[in-house]
C-alpha cells in the first residue's frame, strides 16, 4: 500500500526540492519562487486553476 505524506511533514524537509523552484525566508515571505523570476509557484498554479496555459503563462511573465 503506498503511503500518502502527512499534514505533519516537515517544511525543511519539502524545502528547495526542484532545481527551479527556491524557497529563501527573505524574498516574498518564504514563499516557494520560480528561481531567478520572483514570481511565486501559487502564483502560476492560480494562473492554471485559471485556465491560462504554459504559453499564456510565459507570454505574460518573459522573465
């Protein structure tokens, strides 16, 4: 049976876990970013929740 990750899960331990993606307490409050981009990951899974797609995404956002 395969488990599923706890509520309870470290936030060290899910940290910095993509090569792309950096998570430093002092950009954005700590908030997982897009390297180099400062934009924020909840920022682009809003824009998917949105229907925007990767292409709309970049349009927007080039950086």
């Amino acid at each position: 049976m395969m488990s599923l990750p706890t509520a309870c899960a470290s936030t060290a331990a899910m940290t910095n876990t993509h090569p792309r993606i950096k998570s430093d307490p002092k950009v954005i409050f700590g908030k997982p970013t897009i390297r180099r981009a400062r934009i924020t990951f909840e920022h682009i899974l809003r824009c998917f929740a949105a229907g925007e797609t990767v292409d709309d995404i970049v349009a927007n956002y080039p950086h």
